[in-house]
C-alpha cells in the first residue's frame, strides 16, 4: 500500500511539473494558437478570406478613386481597432506589436498594392492583408502598409519611408494576376511613348459608324498577355480588314487604353465609310459581332462589343495620317517576346493605350523582362520603328529588376511555412511583372523579400502560408529557448 501511494504521488507531482513547465514554455514561446491544426487553420482563413473578399466586392460601387480607397482602408482600422497611420503619399500603415515568446522574432512587413484603376484585381492581395493584420495570432511583430498605384506605376512605393524596412525585416510583396506564383524574380520594365503631329480635313465620305469594346477585365500585362484580348489591336485589325475587302474609310477618332502599365478596359473609334459600300460594312459588322458573342457571351458576359451609326464629324485626320497610323499600329511590338530554350517566357510587350485627338495621335505601350539584355533590345526596336516610321518616341518610365535569394533563411521557413500548411512542396516561379519589391530592395539591399502573385486558386493557400509563418517565426528565438 505505501508503496502504491509513493508511486501515484510522484506521477501527480510529474504531472503538475510537466504542467508548469509547458504553462511557463508557452508564455516564452509560441503562443496558444500554435497548436492549431492544418484544417483548423485553413477552416478558419476560408472563412474569413471569403468575408473580407464579400465587404471588399460590395465596396466597389462607392470607389472613384484611390481616396475612396483609403478612406474604406482607415475606416476598417478604426473599426477594427487596429493601430494605423497614413503618410502624404497615399500610403496606409497598420501594425501589430510582438508578443510574448516573439520579442526576438524578425519583424514582417506586407507590402499591399491598392489602385482605383484596377480595384477587382487588387481585392485578394487586400484580403489577405486585412485578414492578417486582424488574425496575426499575437505572434510577430507586423506592419501591413497599403501602397496605392496608380495603374501599376509604383507611385507610393517609390515615395515611401525606408524605415520601414530594417536589415532585419522580413517582406512580402503582393500583386495580383491572373496566374499566380510565389517569387523571388521579378521583370524589369520599359514604358514607351509614340506621338505624331496630325491634320484635320473634311471628309469625304458621309456614313459614319462608332465600334466599340468595353468592360474587359484589366491588369497587369504578364505571364496571359497572349490570351488576353486587346480591344486596341482588334480595331486596328479591323481597319486592316476593311482595306483587304475595299471598303474606303477615313478615322475622326480613336480611343483605347488608361494607361502604359495596364490592358486596356476598352476601345472605340469613330470613322466615316464610303456609303457606297456601307451594306458591305454592316455585314462585315454583324459578323463580326455573331463570331465575338459565340466566344464571349457565356464565359465573358461583361465584355461589350457594339457598332451604331452616327451623326458625321465635321473632320477627319488627312489619309496620310491615317495610313501612318494604322500602318505603325501594326508593326508595333505587342505579346510575347522572348522565351528562352527551355520554353520559360522571358519578355513581353504590350500596346496599353491609343488615343487619336484633335491634333495629335499618341500611343503607350510597355515592355516586361526577367532578362536586362533582352529589355534594352526592345527599347532599340522600339525606337528603331518610331524612327523608320517617322514617329517621335521617348521611354516614359524604367522599373528596376528585382532578384531574390532561395537559400536565405527566410526563403526556406516561408517554404517550411507553405508545406506545413498545404501539405505540397513550393516551387518558386518567375514574375515578369515587375513588383513591389523592386522598390524594397532599392530602399534597403539587406531586408530579405518574397513575392506573392495571389490568383483566386493560391489566395488561401497564401494567406496560410503567411499565417503559419508568423506562429512558426518565434520557434528558435532567443526568448523561446528559455
């Protein structure tokens, strides 16, 4: 008997003991959340990600501009109650303090893009960064700052504090495309301008028609430009087609495109045919219209195409601007440019924006690399065609290259990070959209950064990825070890 009591006293002291000590290890280290499992995790993102997307969505009616974006951005802090400030770029800063057992854990800081330009593309990089700023688990220390673009221009970036980016922090980068990818390579970039003096004269001819595309989805020209249809380029080929099937046509005007850094949204012209010919053209048209509707109507009901007769514009541009322009149109630079032998696409080019005005014709487009070589040959092709085809030309804008590092340590616990969460192994791919984090590295070469390309398909994944990377990052600090 005395025996058996000595034995079951010293397992309840064990007991209380093994208690203590995991009760004074928590306080030291990972906090409670920690031991959350993989679907735990992943139940509770879907969830809310879901939720923030909703709100964001819903959001969309009242944004005119990056103001409104702010404002929506500053009133959830405040709701919320989380600690935000703002600076005279635009930019929105958000953090959340270390807790206990993470004192000595490398602060993160997420980089978030919000741009007015292209407020759908951005609600998953938004998403994810509102959901962690409000769910950080109490783990690391954590600054979100949402950076407005304009038109993927980098403008708050490029004026943001350094300080936020210590040689100690830990970046992450977010972007938005229709394919996405974790990086740690992102493309360098051109942006172009091509402009030419016109003449305005009478017409012609009498029957005018004004053909339009709009509601297509816009972005960032990358990895899809191929796929995605240029609204800009379907109606210079279509002039083309005109010609081939002898229907005579002068242009009064031509718009497409909001910017150099963006697809463009939509695309119109006005133009007066000869109407002579003007059953030939409706035909044309409605054909036109029926093999576009079978393509689109069901999988792109957004997307517009139309055609309606006009009142005839007082002028025209001369023929000889419009053979230049139509001409220099298509022997412009605009998808894929280079993929290397293992078929990996390293260069692209894209024709953004087209605009016919009163006087002047102007035309934008942008060139992407991974490779620094290949982009200066398309600044000379660029300008090579400017020159031949008596064009002025100018590069508006250069965006730096940014390159990685896969064997840092952060590189690998972000990797560590995703298996846990998602049970596959990551694989880095290449951005050839430049980034975010072209900016951050110029700011500060020794903060370590990874990108995050967030499709609708990996939002989730991510933001585990992120969160679980948080709880883990205080796993062999100092302070953990006590």
């Amino acid at each position: 008997m005395i025996k058996r009591k000595i034995t079951t006293c010293l397992l309840i002291a064990c007991l209380v003991l093994t208690a203590a000590l995991t009760a004074g290890c928590g306080s030291q280290a990972a906090p409670e959340s920690s031991a959350q499992t993989k679907e735990q995790l992943a139940d509770k993102i879907s969830s809310k990600i879901d939720a923030y997307k909703t709100d964001l969505l819903d959001s969309q009616s009242g944004v005119k501009s990056n103001s409104d974006i702010r404002e929506y951005l500053t009133g959830w802090a405040k709701a919320k109650g989380v600690s935000y400030t703002s600076d005279d770029n635009g930019n929105v800063i958000m953090k959340a303090s270390a807790s206990a057992g993470y004192k000595e854990a490398q602060p993160v800081v997420i980089c978030c893009p919000y741009d007015a330009d292209q407020y759908l593309n951005y609600t998953n990089p938004i998403a994810l960064s509102l959901y962690t700023i409000k769910n950080y688990e109490k783990t690391a220390p954590l600054t979100v700052i949402f950076i407005p673009e304009r038109s993927h221009e980098f403008t708050g970036i490029r004026k943001l504090s350094s300080k936020y980016f210590t040689d100690e922090s830990r970046v992450i980068c977010l972007n938005d495309a229709q394919t996405g990818g974790i990086s740690l390579n992102s493309g360098a970039g051109s942006l172009y301008e091509f402009s030419h003096n016109i003449t305005r004269v009478a017409p012609e001819y009498s029957a005018a028609y004004k053909i339009s595309f709009k509601g297509i989805p816009t972005g960032q020209p990358g990895f899809d430009v191929e796929r995605q249809m240029n609204p800009i380029t379907r109606l210079n080929s279509l002039l083309a087609s005109m010609k081939n099937k002898n229907i005579s046509y002068e242009i009064a005007d031509f718009h497409g495109g909001i910017s150099s850094g963006l697809y463009a949204p939509s695309a119109s012209m006005t133009i007066v045919i000869d109407q002579n010919k003007e059953e030939k053209f409706t035909e044309m048209m409605d054909k036109s219209l029926e093999s576009f509707s079978e393509k689109h109507a069901e999988s792109d009901p957004e997307m517009k195409y139309t055609y309606k007769k006009v009142k005839t514009p007082a002028a025209v541009i001369s023929g000889d601007d419009r053979d230049q322009f139509v001409s220099f149109m298509y022997t412009l630079l605009d998808g894929k440019y280079y993929t290397d032998d293992d078929g990996n696409l390293i260069s692209i080019t894209n024709i953004s924006k087209a605009v016919i005005g009163k006087d002047k014709i102007t035309v934008n487009t942008a060139a992407y690399s991974l490779s620094e070589t290949s982009l200066k040959e398309i600044d000379t092709d660029e300008k090579t065609l400017a020159s031949l085809s008596n064009i002025n030309f100018r590069i508006t804008g250069t965006i730096p290259m940014w390159r990685g590092n896969a064997d840092d340590d952060y590189t690998e616990a972000l990797a560590d990070a995703y298996k846990a969460s998602t049970g596959k192994s990551l694989t880095y791919t290449d951005s050839v959209t430049p980034t975010a984090a072209s900016y951050v590295q110029k700011k500060n070469s020794k903060a370590q950064i990874i990108s995050m390309t967030l499709s609708d398909n990996i939002l989730k994944d991510c933001t585990q990825t992120v969160i679980r990377y948080l709880i883990d990052s205080g796993a062999h600090t100092d302070e953990g070890q006590n």
